[in-house]
C-alpha cells in the first residue's frame, strides 16, 4: 500500500508554486490522494495527502523544496485507521449552508458554527460568495455578505437544529439556508415567483383601492381574511367588489407607481443568463404579471383576470381564481410541459396562499414573510433583497451579470 502523509505548506502565494511543490513530489513518485488549496490576502494555504512507496525519504527533499520557496511545512504520517476514517467520510450525505446578511460578523459565524458542532456535522469548506466589501461604502448603496459552509454527515436532530437556525436569524438579523447537496441542488431549471409583495413593493388590491376611494373597506376585508373569517376566494371577490366602476384607465396610474423589490431585476437577469425559466404565478391581477413580464422578461404568467366592460372594472373577478391551490397545479403544469422534475423547481413567495407552491418546489424560499410562513417554507431571506436567491444557487458576485 505504501506510505501516506499529510503535507501543509504555509507562507506568501506567488505564480507557480503549486507547480513548483508537485514537481518534487514528482520525483519521489507521489500519488495525490486528496489536495485543497486556499489564499486570502496572498496568504497562502495548501494541503496534500500524499502515498508514496514504502522505503521512499521524503522529510529531507520536501524540507529542502520548502525552504528553497520560503515556505513553511508540516509533514504528518497517516495511519492505516484515519486513512480508513478518511475514507469512509465520503459516504456520508453532505449539505450546503449559506449564510446571509448585511455584513457578516465573527458573533454570527460563532453563533451559526457552534450549532454545527453541536449536531455532530464536520465543515469540509467554507468559502465567501460575496464580493469584496469597499473600503468606503457609498451611503445609498444596500451592503450584502454572504458565506457558504460545505458540511459533512447527519445531524443529531434536524428538526431542532432548524429551529435553532430560525431563533438565530431572528435575534441576529442574518438568514441561513440548509439544503442537501444533491444532484438537485445543482440542477434547477424553473424558478417561479408570487408577485405582490414579492416581486413588488406593494399590494396591487390596496394600491386600486386607494384609487377607487375604498381603501378603508379593502383593508377591513383584508384583516378578516388573515384572521381566518374568510377564505382566500371570498376575501378577494368581496375586495374586486369594491372596484366597481373604477376606470380601466386607473391600472395604468398604479402601475406606473409600483416599485420592484431590491434585487428583482438583478435577480432575472441573471436566472435568464444562466437558462432559467421563470413564472409569476399570482394572486393579483394579470395586468401587473404581464406588465413584469415585458420588463424583467417571465416566460410564463398566471394571475387572476379582472373584468372590464366599456372601459371600466365590473367589479368580478373571472374563474378559475389563483389561489394558493391553483398556484401548485400551475407550477406542476410548467414542470410538466417543460419536462422538469418537481426538485429542480425553485418558488419565492411570502404570504400563506403561497405555502402550496413553495412546499411542492424543490427549493421554497419564504421572501420576507411572516414567521408562520418562514417555519413552513423551510428556507427563508429577511434581511437582502431578491437577487440573494443567487446564493443559495451558489452563484458568487463576480460570476454575476451586472444590471
């Protein structure tokens, strides 16, 4: 079998060291069994585990190759049982956690990683996604930071350990996201979206309200539909009632107020870069979805039909109506029709009549929702905008198109 060491080289990176350090391993005839490699601030770190023959010195050449490269090195005997150990790891399940905030402090990262500890999971990699921060900020500018852990084996209590993670992103104001890193992880295809609230910063039945001189009866509605008085069909018939008469004329005005989300337009440029398809499948009006779709350029949108007689809203809303049932049957359709498995769709959505579209995706994200929302979702972002879905694809700052 041969000898197995553990060689860490420490010291300033430059071009081809690497290329330096195999070339004496070369001669002495090393097999790479495993090799990772890391430099912050040209501070560099190299790791190799290396077999070589029985009989072959390496401590006096490898020494000697250090030196020469002002380098430091630790060189370490491997065992037969931590060879094995070794081994044996890479048949354990494997997870991602991403880690999201405004800026990433030390309190976060300890808070986060004792909990790691905690539930028996090793870090394999931890790695920065985010670009570089400036050194002076503009002011006007929204800050973003975002760390991914790769973590190793099965926590003790997966349930509690969530629970935890949601108590920490609460009381820190940072949001963390756990997803197995499976085939999946790395293959989605469709990402769909619920629009108000989500992908605009709005409302678009309050925002007709205030047109139409109602405001007061919509938001009555409203709070006895959240109270659970009213289903989600009821409550918005009854609030399209109060539209009544309002001229077709007044779509056009709200729609010219309406203001994206922080990161909505980052975020689909950059899906429809990397081939996403994407959806609005809404509870609102389908005047708004196509509106978004002209702009940010959805290749699918469902959303309720509002009824306009010679020029002016009849105040009904025509069936089928978009609720939270009908939103997951539109999402399996697309998947269908585009020949997409159910776990290579990703939803984004923060009201409960989107837990049926989020729980049916592979990956549902709670977008600043309400915590009963954020608990069912499994995966949420409170703190950034849209455009931090990116991370949880993995996707780092500098691959991104700028907007």
């Amino acid at each position: 079998m041969g000898n197995i060491f553990l060689l860490r080289f420490t010291g300033e990176d430059r071009v081809g060291l690497t290329s330096e350090l195999t070339r004496t391993l070369a001669e002495l005839g090393a097999e790479v069994l495993d090799i990772n490699q890391a430099v912050i601030h040209q501070s560099l770190l190299l790791g190799m585990m290396i077999r070589v023959a029985s009989g072959i010195e390496i401590e006096r050449p490898i020494n000697a190759m250090a030196e020469s490269l002002d380098l430091r090195v630790k060189i370490r005997g491997i065992n037969d049982t931590e060879y094995d150990n070794w081994v044996d790891r890479q048949g354990k399940p494997r997870y991602i956690l991403t880690l999201l905030a405004r800026s990433i402090e030390a309190s976060h990262i300890a808070a986060v990683t004792k909990i790691i500890t905690d539930e028996g999971l090793n870090i394999d990699v931890i790695h920065r996604l985010s670009g570089r921060p400036q050194r002076l900020e503009n002011p006007e500018t929204l800050r973003r930071a975002c760390v991914e852990f790769w973590l190793r084996g099965e926590p003790h209590d997966k349930p509690r350990m969530q629970a935890l993670y949601m108590d920490l992103s609460r009381e820190l104001a940072i949001d963390i996201a756990w997803q197995k890193d499976d085939a999946y992880r790395r293959s989605r295809r469709l990402v769909a979206f619920d629009m108000d609230s989500t992908l605009i910063q709005a409302e678009v039945i309050d925002e007709l309200a205030k047109e139409a001189g109602c405001g007061d009866e919509v938001a009555a509605i409203t709070e006895s539909a959240m109270r659970g008085e009213l289903d989600f069909d009821t409550s918005l018939r009854r609030r399209v009632a109060t539209l009544k008469g309002l001229p077709e004329s007044s779509l056009q005005r709200v729609a010219e107020r309406l203001k994206l989300t922080e990161g909505a337009e980052a975020l689909l440029l950059n899906l429809h870069e990397l081939g996403y398809r994407t959806a609005i499948l809404s509870g609102g009006f389908s005047y708004f979805g196509n509106m978004l779709r002209d702009r940010l350029g959805f290749n699918y949108v469902h959303a309720n039909e509002l009824e306009i007689i010679d020029g002016k809203l009849t105040g009904k809303v025509l069936d089928p109506i978009v609720n939270g049932q009908r939103k997951a049957e539109l999402l399996e359709q697309i998947a269908s029709s585009e020949g997409i498995n159910r776990r290579q769709i990703i939803a984004v959505g923060d009201g409960a009549n989107d837990l049926p579209m989020l729980n049916r995706a592979g990956l549902g994200i709670a977008f600043h929702a309400k915590p009963i929302v954020r608990q069912e979702a499994g995966h949420a972002v409170s703190n950034l905008g849209l455009d931090a879905v990116l991370y949880l694809l993995g996707v780092r700052d500098r691959e991104r198109v700028q907007v």
